[in-house]
C-alpha cells in the first residue's frame, strides 16, 4: 500500500471543531493553552512545576498533595498484583520533578470498544517520547477511570464477531460501586462465543479473573487495565475516594456558593457559535452520591437540594457536609477535569474528538481557580487489518485512503477508474454552453423575446447531457459488479456499518487470532505528537 496513514482531517471522521483545532485556526486560540509539541511540553513542564509545586523551599502543601496521592494509589493497588515499573512510578509521584499524562475512560464491560487501548497506549507513549527529550524528569502515565458516572447504558456490553454481549441488570448510582454478581451468565455467553485455542482461554481467563474475582466494577477493571498494560508502567486511578476528595474540598464550596463554572462556561460557548457545543454547564456542576445514588445538586427557594430525593441543605449544613463527607460530593463532566489536574501534577490530557471538545470550554474557567490548563492532545486513531485484507487491498489497487471514502463516492470512483472510456462529459457540457453563449448574442441581437426560449433549450441539453452521464454510470457499474462488489464487501470489512472500527469493535476480536503481538504492535506504531490516523497491519 502506498501509505500507512492519513491525516484526521482528511479522514472525514472528525467533527469541524476539532479539525480546526488541529489546523491550529486563529479563532480557536484562546480555547486552548498550548497546542501539543515537543517545545510547548518544555514550557508546560514549567508553568504547571511552579503551580503544582510552589515554592520548594515552602512546599507543605504540594508535598501534602503528592503524599495523599501516593498513600491513596498504594491502598488502591493493595488487592493487585502490580509491575514493579508501576510501583516504581507511584513512588516517584512524590518526587517533585515527576509528572504525569493522563487519559480517562468509562468502565466499559471488557474496555468496550477498540479505542480503550489506543488511550491508553497514546498515554504511555507519550510519556516515553518527553522522558526522551526531557530526561532530568520522570513522567508518569495516568488512566483514570471514571467510577463516578452513572450511565450503565453506556458500558453494559462489547461487541464480539458481529454479536452484541451485555450485562442485563440494574443499575443506581456511581457505576464503580456496582457489584460484579451476575457477570457469570455474561462469561458464559462469551466462552460459548470465542472458540478454542490458546488466545482464547487467555482471554477466558482475563474475563473470569477481572469480573469474577472481584467485588465491584472499579476493581474489576483496575485488575483488567493492569494486565494488559503494567509492564508499561501504567498508574490506574479511582478518584472516588475520600482522601482525594479532601483536596477538592475549596473547590466544591466554590461550586456551591458561587456557580463560577457556569458562568465562564457560557462566556466560553458564545466563541462556539459556529461549532457544535458539546455540553452546557449547569448551575451547580455536582452530584450527590451514595452507593444507590447519584443525583444532580440544585439551588432551589434559599436551600440546596438532591433532585428525586428528600435531601436538603442550608447553606450552613451542605458546607459541613463537604467539610465531613467530601466523597459524596461528584464533580459532573465539566467539573472533573478540574478535580484532575488539582491532584495530579499533570501536564496533558488525551482524549477522543468529544472529550477535547468540552475540555476546549473549560480554559477560562481555570483561570478563574489559579489552575494550570493542560496540554490537549487527540488520542491516536487506529485502523487494524490483517495482512490478508491488505493483499486484498492491493489486488483491487486501493489505497487507505480509497477506503476512508463514503462508500458511494468509493463506488463511483472506482466505476470510473475501472471504465474503459472517461464516464465525465465535463468537456462536452463546456462545448454545449459556449454554443449557447453564441445563441444568446444571436437572441439579444435580434428580438430579446427569444432569450426565455433560448435559456430553456440549454437547461434541457445540459440536463440531457447529466441524464447520459448517470445512465452511462449506471452500466458500467453492472459491468464492473464483481470487482466493485469486492472493493464494498473489503471497505465494509474495515468500516462495519460503515462507520470507525476502532468504535465498534472490541480487542478481543483481534486478541484471539493475534495475541500480545496485538499490544506490541500499538505500542511500536502509535506516535501520539504526530497527529495521523494509523493504519496498523496485523
């Protein structure tokens, strides 16, 4: 094939927003920081040290911040088994030239679809690359989960061959609470699924050991994420936790009583007139949660309430409440980025399309807390496919590129391409209308009153000339039927349903035929600075 990549902009699968985010548009500046390349980091690396770390010389806070998050990660790695190079980098996060990058994802049912990996592997190859060109520090990838989302919908099911597997249940409050009982009847649809041989008892095995083994959905997934990617190093965080809360605490009151987040938010989204907006903030950007509840807080006849609930507050008591029990307080989408980067000393956050979108919202509101906002950085984009389809591919003479095509504009190309004479009558309608042009002068010549009649005639012949051309078409794609039908049947092969594989599938799809040569091979390709949709043969 003559390349293994194309730009995300040229993909056709990025929404216009973030297409001039990449491009870098002047209009987009003051939505963003710093945009992501090696001399931006440097800089970064800076700004967030000084803010993160203030004054070392007087620094009994941030060494409090750095404690708390190493005390916390050590008690939530307790119930693992973790890589020494994991246990190394949550001990160097209370080092003061150690950094992290992070990424967050839901707690799909077995990582969900295919993007889960290419996060996380953008997250640990960043890390590698400014480790590189920054030596005299550490940086530390971060996947952190979000245990505190409530959209089970959203994460009850994976994709295996075409079949759709879900966990069937109810659901109430933070989905990392959730208890694992009942994923045995999942497994079993699975094991019935996947077949025979050495991959897929591995991958039999992950299942039961993540979700059987543990009690909740956090941990199941911890264990999960942790298996495939500990030998990288890679720190998994739960910020469901008490302690972390803690150091949140200012912030949540802020929230409270001032509602700052919705006022920057909107100023914010009047620059975002011509883009889609991907969330409105709400008054109060917090939940309250328990572990059958999590519902939005709202500001309602002089008193705080927990919305579908007999909660209420006064000022005074909803302000002891988070001094006492900080954990029951759950930043909402636009409010977590936040909770992140007050935590950790972070210095860029990897996403997908929709995620940078709202992260794009939030500059001006982290401005307004004295909080460095990170680095944005798109995830890498991934198009796996076996070396079979990429011999299939050149016998039929497609590039990748061909294959990003809508699958009517493919079609029509390759009719084309594959016609023994041009099917574009382009220059006979220039032939046509330059006639015409003479027909007019004649016309306006000698009596104006044909220039209607003369008009119409063109219309006609030029839509006769179209009408030839679709027919034309028409014919020579029942010509050329079995070659097109190979070059669809190939495109819907790497595109099911015509949309992004890396959506729809899930890893164990390529796991079970490829192994770890599946992780191996990401982790060898995926350059996350560079920007380009990859195309990863198998």
């Amino acid at each position: 094939m003559p390349t293994d990549c194309i730009s995300y902009q040229e993909s056709g699968y990025f929404s216009s927003l973030i297409n001039d985010y990449l491009n870098e548009k002047p209009e987009l500046k003051a939505l963003y920081h710093r945009f992501p390349n090696l001399e931006n980091f440097k800089l970064q690396l800076e700004e967030k040290g000084k803010n993160f770390n203030g004054n070392i010389n007087n620094n009994d806070n941030d060494k409090l911040k750095r404690d708390i998050l190493v005390s916390v990660l050590e008690k939530q790695y307790q119930s693992i088994v973790a890589s020494e190079t994991t246990l190394n980098n949550i001990k160097l996060l209370n080092q003061y030239n150690t950094f992290t990058i992070t990424t967050g994802h839901q707690l799909n049912l077995f990582t969900g679809p295919l993007y889960f990996l290419y996060k996380i592997v953008s997250t640990i190859n960043l890390c590698k690359e400014l480790k590189s060109e920054f030596p005299e520090n550490n940086f530390v990838p971060i996947y952190w989960m979000a245990t505190e989302d409530h959209d089970f919908e959203e994460i009850n099911y994976f994709t295996f061959i075409h079949k759709k597997i879900s966990w069937n249940r109810e659901s109430f409050g933070p989905v990392g609470r959730l208890s694992t009982e009942g994923l045995e009847e999942v497994l079993a649809v699975f094991e019935s699924e996947i077949g025979l041989g050495k991959n897929a008892e591995y991958l039999k095995n992950l299942f039961k050991k993540a979700y059987l083994e543990h009690s909740n959905l956090a941990d199941a997934t911890r264990f999960l994420a942790n298996e495939l990617f500990a030998k990288e190093g890679l720190v998994i965080i739960d910020g469901d936790d008490a302690d972390l809360k803690k150091l949140f605490i200012p912030y949540i009151k802020n929230e409270l009583l001032h509602q700052t987040a919705f006022a920057e938010v909107n100023e914010t989204i009047s620059l975002l007139e011509k883009y889609t907006v991907q969330v409105n903030p709400r008054e109060i950007n917090l939940f309250y949660i328990e572990d059958n509840l999590r519902e939005r807080i709202v500001f309602e006849n002089g008193k705080y309430a927990v919305l579908n609930t007999k909660l209420t507050f006064s000022e005074e008591e909803i302000l002891k409440e988070v001094e006492n029990h900080p954990e029951k307080f759950s930043p909402n989408v636009l409010l977590r980025p936040l909770y992140q980067e007050v935590i950790l000393p972070n210095l860029c956050y990897i996403g997908g399309g929709g995620e940078l979108a709202y992260w794009l919202e939030l500059k001006s509101f982290f401005e307004s807390q004295n909080e460095t906002f990170p680095i944005l950085l798109l995830r890498n984009s991934v198009l796996l496919a076996t070396q079979k389809q990429a011999e299939k591919a050149d016998k039929l003479q497609l590039t990748w590129r061909d294959l990003f095509l809508n699958q009517q504009e493919l079609f029509t190309q390759k009719t084309k391409l594959l016609s023994e004479f041009t099917i574009d009558f382009s220059a006979q309608k220039e032939v046509l209308k330059k006639q015409f042009e003479d027909l007019h002068k004649i016309a306006e010549a000698t009596d104006k009153s044909f220039l209607g009649a003369v008009k119409a005639q063109e219309t006609k012949q030029i839509k006769g000339l179209e009408n030839l051309e679709k027919r034309l078409l028409k014919a020579e794609k029942r010509v050329h039927q079995e070659q097109l039908n190979r070059i669809i049947a190939l495109q819907n092969e790497l595109f099911p349903n015509q949309s992004l594989q890396e959506r729809k599938l899930n890893f164990s799809e390529f796991y079970v035929e490829f192994g770890e040569e599946l992780i191996k091979k990401l982790l060898t390709e995926l350059k996350p600075l560079e920007q380009e949709f990859k195309v990863v043969v198998l």
